[in-house]
C-alpha cells in the first residue's frame, strides 16, 4: 500500500474484516442478552422489582450497544490511521491524535494548546482535521467577515440530535435562512416582553416556595427545572398549564432529563446505539413529538376558524408569518408542521440548558462573594421604590433599570460562558490569515472561553468584576455594557452568544429572562457556599456545565438595608 488512495483501500479491507468479526461479537451479545431476558422474565413472575427489571434491561441493552460500538470503533481508528492527510499550510499543533484528550479535560487541553502552539493550532480530533482559533481577528474572519465559507453540517465535536432535529442551531443554507427569517418576529423586543410575566411568576415560586426555607439546595437542578418551565410556557403558552400540562410537561421532563445524560458524556455514544438510556430518550422524544404535533394541528385548526389567543405564545407568532421572499398574499408559505417541531425543540434545547448553566454559575459566582448579592438586593429594593405602585413586583419594563444586575450576567457569561467552543465546518477553502489555510471539510473550533479570559484583551481577566461594564464605552455614550453584545464586543473578544449571522436568536429572551431572575434571587435570598467547601469546579464538554453546584440558600432579611 505505497499510495494514499491504496491506503484507504487497504483500510477498507481491514475495516470490513473488522465489521465481520464485530458482527459476530454483536450477535454473541445478542444471545446473551436473550438470556438475561429470560432471567429477568423469571426474576418477574417471581417478584423481582421493577428496579431490577430496569437493572436488568441496561445490562442487556449496554452489552450490546458496547459490543457494536467496540466494532465501529476498530473501523474507524482504522480508517482514520491511513487517511488522515494534513493539507499545505495547515496550522502546527501536536502530532497525535487529542480526541481522548480533548474529551477528558476540554478546559485545560485548550489551555496547553494554545499556550504551546499559539492563536491557531492543528489538530486531529478523531481521525478528522480541525484547527482551533484563539484570537479576536480570527474569529471573526470564520463567525463574520468569511462566514458565507463556513456551514453547521460536517462539524465535528458537536453532534446532531434527533431532539432538536433540523433547527437553526444545525441547518444551513437556504434552509437556514428561510427559517431564520419566519422565526425572527417571535424574538423581537416587544415579543420577548410578553414572556416576562411567565418569568417572573417562576422566579417567584423558585423563592417562595421551593428556597423559602434555609438549607441545601442543588441550585443546578432547581434552575433545570425553573428554566424548563418557562421555556415550555413561552413556547406553548396554555397548553402547558391547562388541562393536558401534566402530560406535554412529563414528556418534555422526561426528554430533557434523557438529553441531560447524554450531554453529560459529551454525546460520545450515539443515540442509535441501543443503550438502557437511549431506548428511554428514543420514547420520550417520540412521546414528546407525539404531543408537540398535536398542538400544532390544534393552533392550526383554531386560526383556521378565526380564533386567536389574546396573549400570542411563540407557537402562535410562528404559525402566524409568511415568508415575505415568496411573495405577497396567497403566495407567501410558513413553516411546515416538521419545521416548526424541529425549531421550537431547538428553542427549547437552546433556551432551557443555557440560562440553567448561566444562572447556576452566576449563583455560585455570588455565593463566594456574597457582597455581591447585597448589592444586587439593593439595586433591586432602591429600583421598587421607585415605581409607581411601591411594593410591586418585577416586571418587562425593570429589565433595563437594574445596571449592577444586568453587569453581573455579562461577567458571568464571560469568565464562565455556557457556549465555551463554537464550531463551523469550511464549506470552501478559505485563507483567514496569511499562515492559516483551510480546506473545504476542516472543521474549526472558536473558543470564546480563551478569548474572554485573555490578559491581552481584558484587565484581570480570571477575576470576577461586574464594575468593568460599568464604566463608560468607548464606543458610545452609555456603559459598556450597552455594547457588550453588539457584534463580537468589546475588542471584538467578546461573544457569549456566538456572532455574525447566525448570532443566537434567544440573546434577548435569555439575558432578560437571567436579570430578571437573579434579581428576585437576590432581592429575597442569601447564597452561601456551604461552610469547608470550595467553589464548583466546570465540567466542559458541549457546554460548559456544572458537575453539580450546592448552596446554602435562606431568606434574605427584610431590615438590612
């Protein structure tokens, strides 16, 4: 095998004789299983307990899964050992393969790679070419300057899911576009005021109720559910607390709950594999579709009688526009049923997992600094004082009167940012700089997690300030933070919520819906570490989430200030 093209040859022969002998190891599994099947129907007519007939159904259906991927996994290392050809002028970066690396400890292989190899490095992730970029000037060559060269399909480290389907956050092209265009109304500022109210009646019954008592809460998962609640509610409105809540609430619970796992081991097994866990994700999403459907058809239905809700959810402003590039009247089509399934899960994926992460580690920020909540409690008191009716709650219109608040978001979402790597596939080749020449298929990762936190673009960049989007901007005459999320930001070294075209739709549902409830947070509750503990440490695969983060939560005096 002297040439490339014989090269893959050969290791397609390999890869067949290595799929053959997995086959057998499948089928072997498979027999097993058969048995364990039958041992677990004994163990049931004799009362075994429905534990351990799900103990007993992971064993079976991990065997197997296990075996086919071990099989899978032989074609491809073989695959990838005699294909995998760095292109001219691909950037320098280690010489083996990172994806074991990458996967184990994402956070500090970023950091040695950069450090080691600079703005630009080339790496092997999985026998597939990639090049990570650090810098202000390249990301925004691939997120906005280039971005007509760059595509979502093809990216590696980020895979798909059949939760979120063919939403914005994966399409491309005119797809993407045409989706882009009918879902853009919905997140208009005055749409995203009318979902405050959800907002605030969950971030009330998160204080007064479930945090109404001191003691030790997983904040994680509270906000998991919190944020759950109110993108179900903006996204479906009465049908998510009416008479079928109970069952669109459980199938989107129970999704959620299998996505979470899978996102919690980086999504490395495929949701084909026949794991205990993806046969129950696989249910929930087509329990979860069966429901989602069913409302479409009923909205539609009732907007071909003439009726209409007086308060518009997302659901109804999605159904409702016409895509104008088609023409006018009659000739002007909306989304399909599927398109619409497919965005409203990517909202719903997107909307919900962020602001949890977002507000956990906000939380966690301030509860090592619990200064920071006093301030943020006084922002607030001094801000209600003011209203017209004294003693009234938050609402819409609070969301840019509370500048502390607001600053302590930004900073979170800079030293720990939800979306710590974004990730496009070269749909071209393209030059984005003089040294670093992509080929069309190489995916490229941006890492705003090493840009927001670089001494060369941000002052005591690992420290936790809010007072820096205080300070007047030099690009306006306001704060700062008036123009953080205007383009890639502050020196172009700051972008959260990615950037260019395809900047996410959510950025204005989600930092109101995170001010708004880090204010009633706040205002009613003391986060503290608990007494010996250290602050929660991240655990980045596609996000950059929190193993678990654990508080000590009680009621804020009312006389303090």
């Amino acid at each position: 095998c002297t040439s490339t093209n014989a090269a893959r040859h050969c290791a397609t022969a390999r890869a067949m004789s290595t799929a053959t002998r997995g086959g057998a190891r499948v089928a072997r599994a498979g027999r097993c299983s058969g048995r364990r099947a039958r041992a677990s129907g004994r163990a049931r007519r004799s009362g075994a307990t429905k534990a351990g007939e799900d103990d007993a159904l992971r064993g079976t259906l991990d065997a197997v899964a296990v075996a086919t991927l071990r099989a899978l996994g032989g074609v491809a290392r073989d695959v990838a050992g005699n294909a995998n050809v760095k292109p001219a002028r691909f950037p320098r970066g280690p010489r083996e393969d990172v994806a074991l690396e990458l996967v184990y400890d994402p956070l500090k292989f970023l950091e040695r790679a950069r450090e080691a190899h600079g703005d630009a490095v080339g790496l092997t992730l999985a026998g597939e070419n990639v090049v990570l970029v650090s810098s202000p000037a390249l990301a925004r060559a691939v997120l906005v300057d280039q971005s007509e060269c760059f595509q979502k399909d093809g990216t590696a480290f980020f895979p798909g899911s059949s939760l979120a389907g063919n939403g914005l956050l994966v399409s491309d092209g005119e797809t993407w576009a045409r989706q882009r265009r009918l879902s853009n109304p919905a997140f208009r500022k005055a749409a995203v005021e009318t979902y405050a109210r959800c907002m605030i009646e969950v971030g009330e019954r998160l204080v007064n109720k479930t945090w109404s008592r001191r003691g030790r809460r997983d904040v994680y998962a509270d906000f998991n559910d919190a944020t759950l609640e109110i993108v179900a509610s903006a996204l479906f409105g009465a049908d998510v607390v009416g008479a079928r809540a109970s069952k669109i609430n459980g199938a989107i619970k129970d999704s959620f709950e299998f996505f979470g796992r899978r996102a919690a081991t980086g999504m490395i097994i495929p949701e084909w594999a026949p794991t205990f866990d993806n046969v129950r994700y696989n249910d929930a999403v087509k329990r979860l579709d069966e429901e989602v459907y069913s409302i479409i058809a009923k909205r539609r239905r009732a907007m071909a009688s003439g009726e209409q809700n007086n308060e518009l959810d997302l659901l109804d402003r999605l159904l409702l526009e016409k895509d104008e590039n088609e023409g006018d009247g009659n000739d002007a089509t909306g989304m399909s049923d599927k398109a619409l399934r497919d965005e409203l899960m990517t909202l719903m994926v997107a909307g919900q997992e962020t602001s949890a992460i977002l507000l956990s580690w906000a939380c966690a920020l301030i509860a090592e600094r619990p200064y920071v909540g006093d301030k943020i409690a006084t922002e607030v008191r001094q801000h209600l004082k003011t209203k017209e009716n004294a003693g009234s709650s938050l609402d819409a219109s609070d969301f840019s009167k509370l500048p502390y608040t607001e600053a302590c978001i930004l900073e979170t979402l800079r030293i720990r940012p939800p979306a710590y790597m974004v990730g496009r596939c070269a749909a071209r080749d393209v030059e984005l700089r003089s040294d670093v020449f992509i080929t069309k298929g190489t995916t490229v990762l941006i890492a705003p997690y090493l840009i927001q936190r670089d001494s060369q673009y941000w002052n005591d960049p690992k420290a936790f300030k809010p007072e820096r989007w205080l300070v007047k901007s030099p690009y306006s005459e306001g704060t700062l933070a008036r123009d953080a999320l205007k383009n890639l930001g502050p020196n172009d070294a700051y972008f959260p919520f990615g950037g260019g075209p395809r900047v996410c739709i959510g950025t204005g549902f989600a930092m109101m819906e995170s001010v708004l409830l880090l204010a009633l947070i706040c205002n009613a509750c003391e986060l503290r570490l608990p007494p010996g503990s250290s602050a929660p440490k991240p655990k980045a695969l596609i996000t950059l989430r929190p193993d678990e983060i654990k508080l000590d939560v009680g009621p804020r005096p009312r006389s303090v200030f």
